[in-house]
C-alpha cells in the first residue's frame, strides 16, 4: 500500500501507458513501413506490460481522473492518430518522437516524486524498458534524416 498521492500519481501514470498502448496499436496497423510496425508494435506491447505492472500497485478505491499531463498526451495521440497513413516522413516521426520525451520526462519526475522507494524502483524499472523503445525511435528519426544513396 503506498500514500494516496502515489496513488494518484500511479493513476496518471497508468492513464498514460493505457492511452500509449492504443495508440501504437493503431499506429503499427495504420503505417506501412515494416520497421515503424514493429516498432509501434513494441512500444504498444512495452505500455502494455508497464500499465500492468503499475495497475497491481493502485490500491482499490484510489482511482483518481487523470490529471493534467495524461490529459495532454490523449490529446497529443489523438492528433498524431490522425496524421497515420498520410505522413510516414521525417516530421511524422519527430512528433513521436518529441511526445515520448513528454512521457519519459513525466514518469522521470514520477520517480523523483513519489514516497513509496520500492514503488520509485519498480517505476524506473518501466521508464528503462519505454527509453529502449524511445532510442529505437530515435535511431528511426535519424535515419530518416540521413541522405539516400
């Protein structure tokens, strides 16, 4: 059991993966690039295991709205989500890119803000398996970037 401000905190954590997953999943099946599929796949499927991990710590009777910053990403993901299968480009990407920086920033300061230590490890234990995908991303963007032979 932890404090109800962990509590809420993991509410809004949990609010974020939840609405990562959906969106990669729609993501891996709207693109046509087989690289960006699997990726979209993986990072569907680490959000997946995260909210799952992190859903085993709320205590029942602590569901909380999702606060300000979950709120944003939905909004964010629902924009993105409209751009799949228009632009598979450079930009397309770097928006991606640019809000997973948004949510590994968030549960970065997650880790610092909550009371509960074995909760923080069991956190920054998630936010290292969302930065692998986050590199691949990257890596993606970069050769994106890179001129075509």
């Amino acid at each position: 059991m932890f404090a109800t401000p962990d509590a809420r905190l993991v509410q809004d954590l949990l609010s974020l993966c939840r609405d990562g997953r959906l969106f990669y999943q729609e993501a891996a099946r709207a693109v046509d690039d087989s690289e960006l599929q699997s990726l979209f796949r993986e990072m569907a499927a680490v959000r997946a295991q995260v909210a799952k991990a992190l859903s085993l710590k709320v205590v029942a009777g602590t569901q909380a709205p999702p606060g300000n910053q979950a709120a944003r990403m939905q909004a964010l993901y629902l924009r993105l989500a409209s751009h799949l299968g228009q632009d598979r480009d450079f930009r397309y990407v770097a928006q991606l890119e640019e809000a997973e920086d948004s949510v590994l920033a968030r549960l970065r300061d997650g880790v610092q803000a909550l009371h509960s230590k074995p909760l923080a490890q069991d956190l920054a234990d998630c936010l290292a398996d969302i930065q692998l995908t986050h590199d691949r991303m990257k890596a993606i963007k970069d050769g994106l970037l890179a001129p075509k032979h």
